[in-house]
C-alpha cells in the first residue's frame, strides 16, 4: 500500500457570525498513489471544501489528513503553503490566469514561489509543460487570445510545472463546452497513464466516468466509493443515430458500494 492521501474523520465546520456550517461531517478514506479518482456530489454537498482541505488551501477543523507520508493537518500556515507548493498542482474551474502575462508567463509563476529556480531554467520548464498541454504553438498569447479549453490548458500546465505529486482540480470542465470538456479530461487520463495521482470533482457522470474509481459526497458525508457508473471502453464507442443516453446506458456497471459507517 503506497497511499498518497490518507484521511480520517475528516471535518470543517465554518464559521459565520453566530452560525456554524457543518460543511465536512467526518470523512474517512485513502487514495493511493497513480489513482485517478473522481469526486461527484451535489451543489453545497462539500466538494469544493474537501478539495481545499486535500490541497492543503485550509486546515480541518477536526480529523487527520497525511498527504504522501506527511501529518499536514495539525501544520501552520506558512508551513502548509510551503508542502502546497512543493507537492500540489490545483486546477480551478475559473482558470485563475493573470490577464496581462502570457501563457508562458503564467506558467513559470510557480517556480517564481517555490524559489531557487533561475529564470531561464523557469521558462524552458514553461515552454516544457506548454508543449505537454498541446499549446507549443500559444505560449506568447494573453489569456484573452485564447479558448476556454486552451486557458485550462494553460492553468493546468502551470500546476504541473512544480512537478507536484499530486493534482487536483475542483470542477476543471464547468465552465467549458463538451469538446473543450472530453479534450481536457483526456489530458487527465493522459497524465494518470504517466503516473500521476489525479482527483477531479465533477457532477457530470460522463465526465467523472474517464476516472478508475468515484468518491461521491452526500451533505458532508461519504455517500458511495467504487468505480464509475458509467464506463467508457472500446465497446461504448459511440455508435452512429445510437441516442448518447442509450449508449450511456448500454454500459452501465452495477451499482456503486454504498460506504458503511462506523457508528
Ligand atoms: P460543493 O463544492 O459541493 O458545492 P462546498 O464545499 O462549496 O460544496 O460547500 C459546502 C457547504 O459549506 C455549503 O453549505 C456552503 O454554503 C458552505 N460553505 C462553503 N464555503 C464556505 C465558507 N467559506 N464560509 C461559510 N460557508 C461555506
Ligand atoms: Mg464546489
């Protein structure tokens, strides 16, 4: 067993004003090392929260969280950013890119943060991770001359320039159209095949159907762990005047494994 993420009991309550909202209710579980897991839930179910907390973005209110052999729930902030920035590439559903810097010079910022990292170096390892995403030929274009599609591929790019151990992206397709959206899930699937640990939150069953395995989040709580409902192998190729809701269906696994809970 060579866990990559390890968390138990995992809880955040937020705070506001007089009013405490149990987003996280204790969660348990493991993701190994190369998996490519996704995590599906409804709106306000705590998708977002458990990814904040996994990236080390914020810190639990209670529960143990061990990312790549580390205790990192208990650290201060400054030291939280510090294994962010080392082992953690993340991915926004709003691309998060700095309108007035080129693709190359959005890249390279990381590097700029981690330190120690000469400038030339930074930007061969931006050109690098550009040429990886498919945008060899974009690199000097604003955010705003590019697609939807190309700026996630810009932002993912830049969580891969750290060479993280870990990426994790919170809804990466929500804002794209459904070419943009397969074409990014590709390069997901693309980078767990090279061994990359991958966690990507969707709602979209197809979407979270290029994973290995779906975690799904109900009100706080684990609600299902298993693999995807619907899969996608050579035999659900599409098929020509064949309804893509037929097709979905044709390939439907059993159902997932509702978790049992510890009492
Ligand atoms: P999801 O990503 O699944 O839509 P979130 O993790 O964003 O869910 O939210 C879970 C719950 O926590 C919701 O009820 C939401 O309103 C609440 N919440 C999220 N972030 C905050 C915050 N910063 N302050 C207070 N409440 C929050
Ligand atoms: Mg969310």
């Amino acid at each position: 067993m060579d866990a990559m993420i390890q968390v138990r009991d995992l809880r955040k309550t937020y705070q506001m004003g007089d009013i405490e909202v149990p987003a996280l209710r204790g969660v348990s579980f493991s993701i190994q090392r190369g998996e490519f897991v996704a995590i599906m839930g409804p709106s306000g179910s705590g998708k977002s929260t458990l990814m904040n907390l996994l990236g080390c973005l914020d810190t639990p209110t209670a529960g143990q969280y061990i990312l790549d052999g580390l205790p990192v729930d208990q650290l201060e902030r400054n030291l939280l950013a510090s294994v962010r920035n080392r082992k953690i590439g993340f991915v926004f559903q709003q691309f998060n890119l700095l309108p007035r810097q080129t693709a190359l010079e959005n890249v390279a910022l990381p590097l700029v943060y981690l330190g120690g990292v000469p400038s030339e170096e930074r930007l061969g390892r931006a050109r690098d991770v550009l040429k990886q995403v498919g945008l060899g030929e974009r690199m000097e274009h604003k955010p705003k001359e590019l697609s939807g599609g190309q700026q996630q591929r810009v932002a993912i790019a830049r969580a891969l320039i750290t060479r993280p151990a870990l990426l994790l992206a919170d809804e990466p397709t929500g804002n794209l159209d459904s070419t943009s959206s397969v074409e990014i899930m590709a390069l997901f699937e693309e980078l767990h095949r090279r061994g990359m640990t991958v966690v990507v939150v969707t709602h979209e069953p197809d979407i979270a159907a290029h994973a290995q395995r779906v975690i799904s989040v109900h009100d706080g709580l684990l609600h299902s762990d298993g693999p995807p409902a619907v899969a996608i192998t050579s035999s659900a190729a599409p098929i020509a005047h064949e309804p893509a809701r037929q097709r979905l269906s044709r390939t439907r696994r059993p159902a997932l494994i509702p978790i049992r809970r510890s009492t």
